[in-house]
C-alpha cells in the first residue's frame, strides 16, 4: 500500500481506524492469541510511574493501555488517553470500566499539552502510522518532564530471518483474510503488514529516539522479535 502524500496517508490512517473501532478489540485478540494485554503490563511497567504520577497514552485508540495503568496504579493522579480518532475512544469510553482516564482529542505530532506535564508518556502500535516519527518523537519528550520515560510498544519492520519471512507470510496472508471478516475492512488488514515493512527496525527507532535527545534508550523483543518494546529516558 502506497500514499502519494503525508497528508493522503494521515488521512487514511484516520478514516481507517474510524471504521475498525468497533471490531478493533476483538481482532487484536484474535490476531496476537491474547498476548497482547500482557504487552501492556510490560508497557507500564517500563514507564516507571511515581506515586501520584501522570501519564500520557498517546494514541489510546480503545484506552487499553490507560486502563491498565490506572489498574497497576490506582493512585495515579492523571491519565490522559488521547488520539485523533474520536470512534476509537468512543468504544474505550462505552467499555470504561469505571476508571477515571481523561480522554482527549490530539495528533500525536502536535500534542495540545505544555512541556514536562507527564512523568511517562507511552504508545502502543502508534509510530508505524505517523507521517514524521521523529517530530512524534519530538513531542512526546517536550510533554515528558525530565528524569521520565517515553515507553513505545510497536511492530518493527520484520527481521531478514527464517522466522521473518514465515511472520510476514502470516501478517500478509492470514492476517488480512481473518481481518476482512471479522471487521469487514480487509484493507486496513492490509496496511497493517505493509505499514510494518515500511517502519524502522529496532535498532533504527533506538537511534531515532536518541537523536530527540532521550538517554538510556533501549529495547527488549516479544512475541518471537516481532514486537518490539522501547523505553527511553529524558
Ligand atoms: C493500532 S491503534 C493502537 C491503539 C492502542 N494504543 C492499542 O495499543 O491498542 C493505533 C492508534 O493510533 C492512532 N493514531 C494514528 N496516528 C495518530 C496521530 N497522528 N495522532 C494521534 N493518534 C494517532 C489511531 O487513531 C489508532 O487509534
């Protein structure tokens, strides 16, 4: 799948995702055998929350990242959930299990927040979609306050291994056949593999994050090093 512009691609990923809301949540399951509520735990135990702490998930789509951290720490004193896709967090505030999350409408390349407001800023599955990773970067360490954590969860492009070629075969064949029928949208079943082989590798997006100036920057593999876990500190 290609796009002939920044802005082409912004707005398809934005519609997308918008007639996927509905059926996000169970395809996700489905697609990662439920590994994927354990990835985030392990987002939010990367970030590193104080007591009393504030945390940003930037592009929360169904707000499973936010809900878990306010799971983990109840005493979290914000949790902001924001995304540019209103129906994603309309179906994560229909399934609001009483947890205070604040949702918020924002583009993760402009965040509508000032400098150093959270202690840990967090993603799941959001920089392969961005036009400008590192303006995204960018912005989630400006809202990061100093001594925090930029936690990103994210498919990287797959490893020229065995096991990488049989992955793709998967993402490419299976994946978007299971997806067109339990959302109806095979295509965005589609973007989801190609938008993976056009991302960076691991190694890149640890280079990425430590040209916006964050220290420490690392990253450990899941699910047979096809997810890839980033922490960086600012
Ligand atoms: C694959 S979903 C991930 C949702 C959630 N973080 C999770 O782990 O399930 C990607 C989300 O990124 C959002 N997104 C993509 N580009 C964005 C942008 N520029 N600004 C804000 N949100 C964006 C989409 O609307 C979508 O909800």
């Amino acid at each position: 799948m290609t796009f002939n512009s920044a802005e082409e691609k912004r707005s398809y990923v934005n519609e997308m995702f918008g007639r996927i809301a509905q059926r996000y949540d169970l395809m996700n399951k489905i697609m990662t055998a439920g590994q994927d509520a354990r990835w985030r735990k392990l987002v939010i135990k990367a970030a590193n929350l104080p007591s009393q702490g504030r945390l940003l998930d930037i592009a929360t789509g169904t707000g499973d990242i936010a809900f878990e951290a306010l799971r983990l720490h109840p005493d979290l004193s914000l949790a902001v959930g924001a995304d540019f896709t209103l129906p994603m967090m309309q179906v994560g505030q229909s399934r609001n299990k009483g947890l205070p999350v604040r949702w918020s409408a924002a583009d993760t390349l402009y965040l509508p927040f000032p400098d150093a407001h959270f202690d840990a800023v967090v993603s799941g599955f959001l920089l392969r979609n961005v036009v400008n990773v590192r303006q995204a970067l960018l912005e989630q360490t400006r809202v990061c306050r100093s001594g925090g954590r930029v936690v990103i969860l994210e498919i990287p492009r797959p490893a020229d291994t065995l096991f990488g070629s049989l992955f793709k075969l998967y993402f490419h064949r299976v994946v978007p056949v299971v997806g067109g029928i339990i959302s109806g949208q095979k295509d965005a079943y589609s973007y989801l593999p190609a938008s993976a082989d056009a991302f960076l590798r691991p190694d890149e997006l640890k280079t990425e994050m430590e040209r916006v100036g964050l220290g420490n920057a690392r990253y450990r593999m899941l699910m047979m090093n096809t997810v890839a876990l980033h922490t960086g500190e600012k």
